[in-house]
C-alpha cells in the first residue's frame, strides 16, 4: 500500500516541482528587465526554463503514459507559452508587485477553469494567458496612441506576437492539428524570447558601430520601422518626427 501510495503521489510532486520550475524564470526575467541587468537575463532566465521543461515533460509522459516527445511539446506550450505571453503584456509595465498579483490571479482562474470545466491546467493556463494577451495588448498600445500621439513599436510588435502565438496554440489544441505545427509555435516563442530580449540587450550592450549592432538595428528597422535612436536611447521616437530629421540632414549634406 505504501509502494503504491509513493508511486501515484511522487509523480504529482514531480510535476509541482517541475511546474515551479517552468513558472521561476518569469518573474526573475521580469525583474532583470527592470534592473537592466543583460547578465542576470541570460544566467538566470535560460537554465531555468530548460530545467522546467525537462522535469515537467518527464513527470507529464510517466503519469499519463505518453511519448517524451508529445509531452515536451504540450510542457512547453502549457508553461513556457503562457510565461511569456505574461510577460509579454507586463514586462513594460507596472511593478514586481503587480506581477505577483497577476500571478495569483491567474492560479485562481485555473484552477477555477480546470475545476468548472474539467479542462486541463495547462489549456486553461494558457487559454486565460492567451485572452489576456489578445484584450490587454491592443487597448495598451491603443491607450498609449491616444495620450502620446505615438506607437511604443516594440509593445506593439510584442502585443502582436503574442495574439499570433494564442492563435497558433488554440489551434493545434482545439483543431487538432499536427505536432509538427506544435513545434513551429515552439519556435516562434524561442525566437521571441530572443528577438526581444537578447538582440536589444545586444544592441544596447556594444558599440552603435559593432557589426552585430548594425545588424539587429537594421534588422529591427527594416521589420519593424523602430528608429535607430529609439534602440540605442530607450526612449520612443516618432517615426515621422525620425523621417523629418533624416531628411534634412540629407538635405544639408546635399547643399554642403
């Protein structure tokens, strides 16, 4: 009895433990953000998520009797997918007081969606997570156009990921379609993760002039129409105030 006792609670332990793990970098990435230490990102935020992922799959494919590899996927969809869409709607906004709090009530709200409508934890983690993304992102970057007459274009694009990656998700999930699409979303958020956080704190670590540098300014220009003193500086720059102030230094240097 004891035998069987430890080999059906041990396995749900494992899955807290690991579940702890998948949601720890979040905050911590959070708060290195607002430190703006590019170390702390990457020590912290990286190891952690990949021990998650690891322990929550294994513990996912022993209880349920499923393949390591199917297990990976919905572990990384179910955690680290909602993770950063929080992250995602927060990360520019409020404080680390206010991210607990989201947290908490996002705890309540699934386990009120599992409970209610025997859904699983993790598709209602990121079901609520996904919603909050798609209804928080447009009316912050809406608020945001009507007080500053301007566009945050790296809140708009992030938004915007976002509602493609709830999209992308509810389909595999609720349309049933392949893992492979499942894997592709994996992707996209490890590009994300990257995209927004290590290129910008790339680019504000070097050098305006270090290759790399050009290369993710330009990139991030070219895609996205982020002014080039928006990134080095932090601060939002109007594009038609940056494309006014372009033109007339060629126009100078035209005359000259």
């Amino acid at each position: 009895m004891i035998i069987t006792i430890l080999v059906d609670i041990l396995p749900k332990i494992g899955l807290i433990i690991g579940f702890f793990f998948s949601i720890l970098p979040f905050p911590l990435l959070y708060r290195a953000i607002v430190k703006g230490d590019q170390r702390e990102i990457i020590s912290l935020s990286i190891p952690a998520t990949i021990l998650g992922l690891c322990c929550t799959s294994a513990v996912y494919a022993y209880c349920h009797q499923k393949a390591l590899s199917d297990c990976v996927t919905s572990s990384y969809m179910g955690f680290a997918s909602s993770g950063l869409t929080l992250l995602t709607v927060y990360s520019l906004r409020g404080d680390f007081r206010t991210l607990l709090m989201i947290l908490s009530l996002q705890f309540a709200l699934v386990y009120s969606v599992n409970h209610i409508f025997k859904i699983e934890v993790t598709q209602a983690l990121t079901l609520i997570l996904n919603t909050l993304a798609c209804v928080v992102g447009p009316l912050d970057t809406l608020d945001n156009l009507m007080r500053t007459r301007d566009i945050n274009y790296m809140n708009f694009t992030m938004h915007f990921l976002a509602l493609i990656n709830g999209f992308i998700w509810t389909s595999y999930h609720y349309l049933n379609h392949t893992t492979s699409l499942a894997l592709a979303n994996a992707l996209g958020i490890v590009c994300e993760f990257f995209l927004f956080t290590g290129c910008l704190t790339v680019t504000q670590a070097l050098s305006p002039n270090h290759p790399v540098s050009l290369l993710t300014n330009t990139f991030l220009e070219v895609m996205f129409r982020m002014p080039k003193k928006m990134l080095q500086t932090g601060e939002v720059v109007p594009v038609k105030r940056f494309e006014e102030e372009l033109g007339a230094k060629q126009y100078r240097e035209k005359i000259e």
